[in-house]
C-alpha cells in the first residue's frame, strides 16, 4: 500500500518524505509519535498568543545554497542575524567571544593591543575554538583563553552535559568559537532568520502532499515490527518490502538490550510576564551563575509585537528514558559512539531500513545540515 514509511516529522523526516514523494512518486506514510508535527521544531502560540519554540529556540542559519532554495518554497523568512549575551556578574557581554567582548572585558587601550596580537595570530575573521585558544603558548593569549573558559564554557558546559569542556567532543563547544571581528551574530552563515509564519506551516506545507499520508500520536513501535531471524518488516501485522526511514533513537528498536544510549534532555520553563520587555535580548546565557544554561525571550527571535512576553528557562538533565522525558542532545563520545555502532549494526539486516537524524544517527546536527542529509539520503533511494 506504501512504497516506503518515514518514522518521525522533524526536519529529518519531512524533508526526506517530500523528496520520496515529490521526486521519486513514492507513496509514503509517516508515523509521527508526538501529537503534532515538526520534531523539536515545533512552534505554536501560547495561552497569551506568543509565538513560542515548544522544545527550546531553533533559529535556522545556512550558507548553503542548496538547502536554502529548498527551503524556501515551503516558507518566506523573517531574515535576522541572531545575537547572544552571556551574564556575567552584572554585566551582559556577547557571545562567540568577539573583539567587542575584548573590548568590554579589558578597556579600550588594552584590548586595541590584545586584538591586534589576535589578528596577527589568528588572522582577521577567524574563528578559534576555545579548546584550541588555551593550547596557545603567548601569556597575553592565554589570560585571554582563561578568562572565555572561566566565564564562557566552564559552568555553562558543565550544566550542559554535566562534564567539562575538555571531556565532550571538541566539535560541540567548537560550535561557539571564538571570533576574531567585531561582528556579534551568533552564527557566521549568510542566511540567518527565522520562517515568517513559524516552523509549524513550513512543516505542514513540506509534508502537504497527495502522495504523503501523516499519522500523528502513533508510535511505530506499535506498528512496526523488525523481525531480526528473517530481516523482514511487518507494517500493522503485514510483511512491508518498501524503503524505512527511522529518524527516533535506535537503541528503542532493540528493546535497549546493551543498555540505553546516553542522551542530555532539558526541562522547559515557560513564564508569562504581563510586560513589553523582559531581558531586551532574543537568548541571555547564563554562564557563570544559576542552574539554568539560557533565557530566551522569544518575540525577540520571531519578531512578533504582543503586548506581553513570554520567556522560557532550560534546565538539562541525563536523560534516562522515562515517561515523558525527550532525548535532545546525543552525547557522543568514544564508549557511547561504540555501543551506537552496536545498534547501528542490528539494522543492517533489514536490507532497506535507514538510521537519518539526530537521534537515530546519534549525532549533533543543525536544521540545514540535517535538511540537506535527508535530501540526500531520500534521493540515493531513488533506485529502490
Ligand atoms: N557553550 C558554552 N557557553 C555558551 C555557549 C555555548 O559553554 O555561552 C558550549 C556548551 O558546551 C554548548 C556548546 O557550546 O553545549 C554548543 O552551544 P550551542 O549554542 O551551539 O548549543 P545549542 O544551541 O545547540 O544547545
């Protein structure tokens, strides 16, 4: 009845049923666990009619062209380049670390010196890991090192992922690096915004399409069945001999029979504050004090006029797999990438089932990375 059946309506998924639809006429149904679409994208409005980001601020950036196009006949763009603070102490200072935070951290005299020895170090527009920043032997580089780890990475991290900067993957806080310019965006990509109307309408304009079938609030858990002595697939009892893509974790399709993947979750704290303005700003990280790791204010980041705020607070947590809890981050690291690779190998016996997206492939991908790996991946299906 189905050419092929795509587990999950995140970015992942959605992307990846439209190409199988649209570009290779396959039927294609989508199961989709939580109550409505658009993974931990999901937007919707509040009880007060604010624009709110139900899992945490999603804010797309891309420079690639490719994905942007593509994107873009599914929504218009709110184009704004997203800026963060870090709180600390009293102070609000910008974050990647830039020659500004130099500026407000060490005094305009100082700091002219200091960047000029960054620049002559570094190079003009570089960006610099702070793991990489600290292996510098110069003292006045390293007091500068010092000082980003102390109140940037160091507490911020360790609320993170409950470890230190050094012991995570160095690509995860090589996400925020340290940038050699004067420019205060978050990101460093062309194309930076949000979609107009929300990521719930690019979502359902993505996913609308006669030969997709969406069912939300259905777990494939209880209509899938991966037969592991045959390498065989029953959809709702019957033998399925199309493509699958499963965008959930993986360790869940085994029973989590070597033990559960580790993953960091997050508890969101949503408050409403009968006031225009709360914090001024679309995210303050909380870098040196407080349990939380951010505040986003979120009319802020969608650019929405409403005559109260709605604010959320991030908690993270080790997820543990119990009722309720979502796995957000997956936390790579040479034991935990092993025992995915484990479960990655029990799927390889079912010949056309495909591990895609954050969860599944236990890796950190951003929206365009993870649009343009479905696009991808569901146009290599095209011979099946
Ligand atoms: N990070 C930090 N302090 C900050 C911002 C980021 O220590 O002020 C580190 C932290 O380990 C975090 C990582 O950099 O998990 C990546 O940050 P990013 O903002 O990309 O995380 P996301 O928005 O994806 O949660």
């Amino acid at each position: 009845m189905y050419d092929a059946i795509v587990i999950g309506s995140g970015i992942a998924g959605a992307a990846a049923a439209r190409i199988l639809a649209e570009e290779q006429n396959k039927s294609v149904l989508v199961l989709e666990k939580k109550a409505h679409i658009g993974g931990n994208c999901y937007d919707e409005e509040d009880a007060h009619g604010v624009l709110i980001h139900r899992y945490g601020p999603h804010i797309f950036h891309t420079s690639d062209e490719e994905v942007y196009a593509w994107l873009s006949r599914f929504t218009d763009w709110y184009a704004f380049g997203h800026e963060v603070v870090a709180k600390v102490g009293e102070k609000l200072i910008p974050v990647p670390f830039n020659l500004n935070t130099l500026r407000q951290v060490y005094g305009e005299e100082k700091a002219a010196v200091l960047e000029q020895k960054l620049k002559d170090t570094f190079g003009e527009g570089a960006r610099v890991p702070i793991l990489k920043l600290r292996e510098q032997q110069d003292p006045e580089i390293q007091a500068i090192a010092d000082y980003v780890y102390e109140n940037i990475f160091l507490k911020y991290t360790m609320k993170q992922w409950g470890q230190k900067p050094e012991e995570i993957d160095p690509a995860v806080t090589g996400r925020v690096p340290v940038v050699i310019s004067h420019d205060n965006r978050y990101f460093g990509d062309k194309y930076q915004g949000m979609p107009k109307d929300g990521y719930t309408p690019m979502f359902e304009k993505m996913l609308d399409h006669p030969l997709i079938e969406v069912r939300i609030g259905v777990d494939a858990r209880d209509v899938m069945e991966l037969l592991e002595d045959t390498g065989k697939v029953l959809l709702y009892g019957e033998e399925f001999n199309g493509c699958v893509i499963y965008t959930g974790p993986v360790d869940e399709l085994f029973g989590c029979r070597f033990g559960r993947l580790p993953y960091r979750s997050l508890r969101f704290d949503f408050e409403h504050l009968d006031v225009p303005d709360y914090q001024g700003h679309s995210v303050v990280n909380y870098t040196v004090s407080e349990d939380f790791t951010r505040i986003t204010e979120f009319k802020y980041l969608t650019g929405q006029e409403t005559d109260g705020t709605t604010i959320v607070r991030e908690y993270p947590f080790a997820y543990t797999g119990a009722e309720g809890e979502i796995p957000y981050y997956a936390i790579m690291n040479p034991e935990n990438n092993k025992l995915y690779e484990s479960y990655a190998a029990l799927t390889e016996q079912f010949p056309d089932f495909h591990l895609l997206g954050r969860l599944a492939e236990y890796k950190y991908y951003n929206i365009d990375a993870m649009a343009g790996k479905a696009i991808a991946l569901a146009r290599s299906l095209a011979e099946h």
